[in-house]
C-alpha cells in the first residue's frame, strides 16, 4: 500500500543509470502484453494497467475469489501526488522493460511477456535484489497488491476473518 | 480572518493548547487539513479507514520505503486512530532532556496536567481478565521468562473491545480529542477548520503574521504550530523558517514485528488492540533498548507484514486467525552519533529519510529474538519474523537464522506509528528549533508544541506525553498574548 519515490529512484548511482537505460532504449527490444481492464482507467495508462495486473497475478498467484487487483489499485492511485506518481510510472515501467531484466540475468522479454515462473524469479530476484533500488520497487509493487487484495470484504473468509461485528456495534448505537 | 491564536493542526498538541487558550478568554481558529469525521463514518473496513484517516491515504513512508509509517491525518490527529494505549513521561527521560538540553520539564512540573488528561479522557488501567489473546500471549510469555510486563492504560469510556481502534472508533468509546478538548474549545468560541491545510506562515521582521493556505490568510498574534512530527518541520520548511536543525532528529520508534502461529485461533483482530507492554528491554546497555507490545492483527496490515509473495504468503494469511502479532520498538535518540530521521520538502510535501545504522541492526536482532522467545516460551507452533525472505523460527537453536540473515533496507519490515521530534526544544538555539518553553528561538510569536519538540524518543507510546506537555507549555502561549 505504497508508493514510490523519484527521490529514491535517482539516490543511486544504480538507480540513475537503470532509469537512463529504461528510457534510452524505447520499447526496448519488445513490448508490454496489453491486457484489458474492466473498469474505465483513472491512473493506469493501458500498458502500465497491463504491468501491474500481471505483477498483481503473480504476488497472488491468481488467487480466489478475483477481486480486480488492479483495479482497485488504479483507483487508490488516482489522487497520488504528481510526484510519486511519476515514480510509480517509471517504476512499471523498468520493471516491464525486456533489455533492463535481461541486463539483470533475466529472459529478454518484458515482464508480461514472461512465463509465471520467470516471473517469479524477477520478483524474487528484486526481492532479494543488492540494488536498494530493486528493493524498493519490489515493495511498492508487492505491498499494493496485497493490500488491494486483503483489504477487499470478500477475500475475508479466505483468511478465517469473520469481518467487523456490526451486529454488536448496531446493539449499541441504535439504543 | 484576524485572531489572538492560530493553531495549526488539531491532534492532541493542538487540540491541548486551542482548549486552554480558549478556556482562558483568547480568540482561536484550529486549522486542520484532515477532514471532520464521525462515528457514523467509521466503518471497521481498512480499505476506508486507511485512505480517509492517514497521512497520505496510508501511504506514507521514509523516501526509500523501508520503514512504513501510520500518522493519523483528521480532526482529532492521531488520537483518532491510535490504540489508545496511555503513558505518562518516564522520569529517566525527563532527566536526559533536561541535561543535555536544558528542558524545564520534570516529572513534578508536568503531574498536575497528566492528572488532569488523564480525568478528562478516563485513562484506566486494564484490567488482566479484559485483554485478548493476542495481548495475553505477551503478558503470559514475558511471566514465563521472569521479565518485566504489565497491563497499560487506555482513554476509553464503555469501550466494547471490538479491536477497531485504527479506524476510527465506532461507538466513541475512545476519547480522542475529537471528542474531548476540541469540543471543549470550540464550546468556548474557538473556531474550527477543517480541510484547510496550512501551506506557509508568513514573517515579517522576526514575527509571523498570517497563516495562509489555500483559500485562507489568518492574520494571529500568536501562532502555534501543532501539526506533528515530520508535517511541522514541514510547514517550518516551506515558510522559509529555517533556524536551528528543522527537520533533522525526527525520531520514530522504528517498530518490527513477528507473527507467532499457534495452534489455537488467537483472533487478534478483536479485542482491544494493546493492553500488554513489556518495558524489560528499555535500558540495554549494549546498545538501544526497546519495548514490547501487541498489534492488531487485521487482513491487510498483516498482508503488509507478512513476507514474500505468491503461494508463501497466501498459506501465512490463511492463518491468520491463529497468529498472535508482537511488536518491538526500538527507542531512538538516545546515543549521541545518531542522526535519526531528517524531514525536507519534495515538490512541497514533506520527504523523510531515515538511514538504517548498525546501532539499529544490533536493536533490531536482539528484539527479534526476545519476541521469538517469548512466543517460543509460550507455546507457539513457529514464528515468523518480518524479513523479506522467510524467516521461520520453531526452536531455541533457530535463533541463529536472525544473527545470519543479511540486514539492509527492505529486507525486513520495519514500521513507525510513533513519531517524534524534528523541531526539537533546548537552550542551545545551534541545537534546538524551539527553546525550553517551546517558543521559536527567532520567530518569537511562534510555539511549536506537539511531538517534533522532544529531543528524543519516549520509549512510550507518546499520546499523554503531547498532551502534557502541550497543557504544560499553553500557560508560556499565554504569556506571549499579554
């Protein structure tokens, strides 16, 4: 449930130069899978929808009930300060680009081109990653789709969470 | 808009000084840029409560994201959406900020207006028989190992121990100052704003004289900058008011936390959310000490907490019923070389960083070990600590993984819901932003009075402490009107 931060993504020397290599290189080597969303887009552009729903499946591993993860997300992050959202778009944006993954010992497609299991790895690997950068960008991915996800009311049974007692709460208040 | 008083900011400093002042004949306007909200609004859903109730809609963090931090943002501040735990100031630390920075703050100065706080907001002690199992699980760990534990005191009135105290009270059993001294000053004439962000304070000649924003300029005699750590040196910041260390030694009580699973369902999202503490910790002499208490366990802050991704991290939340979640926060500020955090602007808005030190590692490893044994003394099936890659401790022996696990920012979870300090008070104007009675040191109509001034961290949960200390410091406000 985070952004990110331009701030942080040009702290490093690391940082700087996997930004300039994001945007040399446009479309580098192949593009983004499109993917459809069901809801008119507030903050997403296509591609960026595209990317994050299918970093969203893999944080969630297409879990049940689907809640429309990026969705949601598209929603949160529609009043997010002009800021951090260009550094949630760059953030997408060198996530999904095929010659940076593949720089960093990845397949050489983008991300949404990938298998579920080279996925995997690439969340794993900036997960884990030297590269605070890496890190950084792996949290704000992660900790958004687990919030969308977790906070949604019909995902609560999957957890053993009976949700608010609003029947206790009604006793009191409406006396 | 002219008045004797400004107060920026409606959390417990703000709400403290509006009170007393308004209560003493003068003019007040309370700006808040949160909103106004009710109990009718509170709808235990974190999906609401996090957006409409926090700084930056929940989102808030250090710049690098390594440390997630929950500040209440609405009328009433943090006191809306805390878990009501109270602490009085402890003495030791009273006596630390007196010898190093000439505060006038003693525990004989500030009792009468604990005493009174604690009247008006029915702080009571626990009673051991009314905590959940999560909180017990601490209290039932720390007496098994000998250490020191005890039930806390909280400011509630009929409180039905639903668990939702971060989201706003449903039942206004927690009294918030939203309920308490914001009423109590606008019963007496005080004028309150919300929605109305304080974007600068304009000096002119070494005083200020208005505060404006969008859509407003008040014109004060006096202006009291309550808007809490980190958005106060904010607003210090974007004026141009720029004397002294503004921004820098912003504390936090950087927080970890570990998931205890048991056999038994724990449901440690009902229940009052913290009703244990450990203080054994608090005065380590190898290195900074830390205190413990329980989190509420609710489905996406554990989703937060819990580490990894994909499969993993489903089959953690699937328990989550089960899990009894221990926090431990670290007490910073205490050791000369540490910087803490410092607060600076980006496009405006506050930008906090917070470098990680090996004084923190060290802090860290020993509290998540004390955490683990606690559990592990209590009877739970596995803990897992809050590093990126699992972590999953099930024995003594096993707590060799936490001295092994690399160390780094993002590669555990750590967490703040106590900030502090960042327009410190002392007598040394090189060191302080504010002097012992928490006047600016050269902006003389300004006070700052909320939690950016204490020099350190509590080692507490800090509410009581900024109402105190804000009831103590509106008789100098006062002074300044005459």
């Amino acid at each position: 449930m985070t952004g990110s931060r331009r701030g942080l993504l040009k702290k490093t020397l690391g940082g700087a130069v996997l930004l300039a290599a994001a945007g040399a290189v446009p479309l580098a080597l192949r593009r983004t899978r499109p993917r459809a969303a069901a809801a008119p887009l507030q903050f997403f552009t296509p591609a960026e929808y595209s990317i994050f729903a299918a970093v969203a499946d893999r944080v969630l591993t297409d879990a049940e009930p689907r809640v429309g993860v990026a969705e949601r997300a598209d929603a949160f992050l529609a009043p997010l300060p002009p800021a951090d959202a260009r550094d949630f778009r760059r953030l997408l944006a060198l996530f999904d680009n095929a010659l940076y993954g593949f720089l960093r010992g990845g397949p050489p497609r983008p991300f949404t081109q990938m298998s579920p299991d080279d996925q995997d790895d690439q969340l794993a690997r900036w997960q884990t990653s030297r590269f605070p950068i890496e890190r950084t960008g792996y949290q704000a991915m992660k900790r958004l789709a687990a919030a969308m996800y977790f906070s949604d009311p019909r995902t609560y049974a999957g957890v053993g969470y009976p949700g608010p007692p609003y029947e206790l709460i009604k006793s009191v208040t409406t006396k | 808009m002219k008045t004797d008083v400004c107060v920026i900011g409606s959390g417990p400093g703000g709400a403290m000084v509006a009170s007393r002042l308004a209560a003493a004949g003068a003019k007040v306007v309370i700006l808040e840029e949160g909103g106004l909200h009710t109990r009718a609004e509170f709808d235990m859903q974190e999906a609401t409560a996090y957006p409409r109730l926090y700084q930056e809609r929940g989102n808030r963090a250090t710049a690098d994201l390594s440390i997630a931090i929950l500040q209440g943002r609405a009328v009433g501040g943090g006191t809306v959406v805390n878990w009501t735990t109270s602490f009085r100031t402890p003495d030791h630390v009273l006596e630390h900020w007196q010898k190093t920075e000439g505060s006038e703050l003693t525990p004989a100065v500030l009792a009468p207006h604990f005493a009174e706080v604690e009247q008006r907001l029915n702080v009571q002690k626990v009673d051991l028989d009314d905590t959940n199992a999560n909180n017990r699980a601490v209290w039932d760990g720390c007496t098994k190992l000998g250490w020191q534990v005890d039930t806390t005191r909280r400011n509630v009135r009929g409180c039905l121990r639903t668990g939702y105290c971060g989201m706003g009270c449903p039942v206004d059993a927690k009294q918030s100052a939203a309920l308490t001294y914001l009423p109590d000053a606008v019963a007496r004439g005080a004028v309150l704003k919300p929605d109305s962000r304080a974007e600068r304070i304009a000096v002119r000649d070494g005083r200020a004289v208005a505060v404006e924003g969008r859509g407003f300029s008040i014109e004060p005699d006096v202006v009291v900058l309550s808007a809490g750590a980190i958005n106060s040196p904010a607003v210090l910041l974007r004026s141009g008011i720029l004397d002294g260390p503004v921004g820098r030694k912003t504390w936090l009580h950087p927080t970890i936390a570990v998931a205890a699973l048991y056999e038994q369902r724990i449901e440690g999202f009902y229940g009052a959310p913290q009703s244990v503490a450990s203080h054994h910790f608090a005065r380590r002499t190898e290195g900074a000490g830390f205190f413990i208490e329980a989190a509420p366990v609710h489905p996406m802050l554990a989703a937060l907490a819990t580490p990894g991704f994909g499969a993993p991290m489903r089959a953690q939340m699937a328990a989550m019923a089960n899990v009894a979640a221990t926090i431990a926060l670290m007490i910073d500020g205490f050791s000369d070389d540490e910087g803490g955090g410092t607060v600076t602007l980006r496009d405006g808005l506050p930008r906090l960083d917070y470098p990680f030190t090996d004084r923190m590692y060290e802090c860290f490893r020993a509290a998540m070990k004390a955490t683990c044994r606690l559990h592990l003394a209590n009877g739970a099936r596995e803990i897992h600590t809050s590093h990126t890659r699992d972590l999953r401790v099930t024995s003594e022996a096993d707590l060799r993984l936490i001295d092994e696990a690399p160390m780094g920012p993002n590669l555990f979870g750590v967490f703040s819901a106590h900030q502090m300090g960042g327009c410190r008070m002392g007598a040394d104007p090189g060191r302080s932003v504010v002097n012992p009675q928490l006047r600016h040191h050269a902006v003389k109509n300004l006070f700052v009075v909320d939690g950016s001034v204490f020099p350190t961290a509590l080692g507490v949960n800090p509410m009581e402490s900024i109402y105190g200390v804000a009831s103590w410091a509106s008789q100098h406000v006062q002074k300044a009107l005459s």
